[in-house]
DNA sequence: TTGATTTACTAAGGATTGCTTAGTATTTGC
DNA sequence: GCAAATACTAAGCAATCCTTAGTAAATCAA
C-alpha cells in the first residue's frame, strides 16, 4: 500500500528487452517529438501512464499490462510466466489451486 | 489492450464482499462527503484511482491490487487465490513454473 | 401501493496531474 | 577529449480528477 511499481517494473521489462526509453515509446505509438520525455516521466515516477498506453508498452515488451502493477517480485515474475502459457494451461492451474481439481498434483502438458 | 478492466473487477469484489460503494470508498479512507460520488465514478469508469487510492479500496477488499488491473478472468481469479497463499507456497509455485523445480508435479504443503 | 430510506448515480467547476516543447545533463564509443 | 546517443528536466497548456450539491433508482416496511 505505497507508491506505484509502475517505475520500477518499467524499468525491469524495458532493459530485459534492451530497448532506449524513446525507442520504446514510439514502439508504443507515442509521438516521435515527446516519447522520450513522456518515458522518462514514467520510469523515474513523475507522472503515471494511462492504462491503454501501459498496455501498448506492455505489448511490446511482450508483459501482460498488470505486470506493472505488482509489487511483489515472485507474483510479478509469475505474471510474465502465465503470460507466456496457453489459455488451457492456465485454466488447469487456476483449477488446480482452487482445490477443484481431482488429481493429487497439478501437471502441464509435455 | 483496450480500457481499464478497474471498473469490471471493482464491481465483482465489492459485491462479493458486500458493500455500497460509498461504505467501501470511507473504509478506504476516502472522506464521507465524496466517497459516494467517487466510488461511482471509479465504477462506471467516469475517472480512474491513482494506485495508492486502489491499494488502500484492495486493502479493504482483500485482494491485492494488482487484481484490479487484470484483463484475463482466469489470472484474476488466480491473483486472489495467491495472495491468499504463505510467501513460502508463492515462491515454490514460481519455481515449479519456471522449471527450475526438482519434483515431477508442484505440490503445496498440507 | 405508497412513502421513507438507502443506494446509485450525475453535472459542473475548482484542483490536480499529465503531455508537449525546448531544451540541459549524462553516458557511451571512438 | 569529442561527438553522438541516451537520459533527464522545467514550465505552461491540456486533460483528468475531486468536491459539491444535488437527482434518479432501488429497497422495504406499513
């Protein structure tokens, strides 16, 4: 119950895919003339990004866009994991967890 | 990548927690003269919370903020079930994801 | 069903925050 | 050290949010 890891994550994600604070922003459709500026307001905290163009960050970083708001590192690492899973797999985890599965241990797909 | 899922997910635990929106928006800290009217529009999507507003409404709510930002229905649903999880079963479910787990099949503790 | 009460909702303006512009500071690579 | 690339910032205009003052809709007891 703090301050935002919307910075902190974008910087994460941002550097994990090595691109500069202005490339991604274009990359995210952001004017060629105020990318730069606009990046670095949000990486250093000084103004909060809207959702949709949290998303289309998002998208290019290939994250899911609830990913910047996580605070805790093993749920935020989680969130890119589930990401990059099928829908069913995911459904079968969720299932799993719920206690609402009929199997001992939950398994994925081979 | 569209709009803000917050109003959809504020809906959904506010009802499964049952609360008016003006009772959540004072238990949230918000002042008793506007946390109807704001609670309202955080609902229908006229204006969005800043982070610090939606931790403290998810604080109430027992979920975690990060739920509110979350379009997939089934990592919605899987964010509250781990935020109900011991750090310790979080962290072993992460490595199980990432391969890094020794055992055939993640299993938490009895 | 009617009236009272609770709950949900809204317009409008003042307060706050974000975006654009026009740069300066810092880092990187030669 | 110099040049180029990258990171960063102040300030004003633009957009968004919060407060106020209510109206509309739903609930429920009589």
């Amino acid at each position: 119950m703090s301050a935002s890891p919307v910075p902190k994550r974008l910087k994460e994600a941002r550097q994990a895919a090595k691109l500069t604070q202005e490339r991604l922003g274009i990359l995210a459709g952001i004017d060629e003339e105020s990318a730069s500026a606009r990046m670095n307001q949000y990486e250093r905290g000084k103004h909060e990004p809207d959702f949709l163009t949290l998303s289309r960050i998002a998208a290019v970083l290939e994250v899911p866009a609830t990913y910047f708001y996580t605070e805790d590192n093993d749920v935020a690492e989680l969130l890119i994991l589930l990401h990059r899973l099928l829908p069913a797999d995911r459904r079968k985890l969720a299932q799993y967890l719920k206690g609402e599965s009929s199997s001992p241990a939950f398994q994925l797909e081979p």
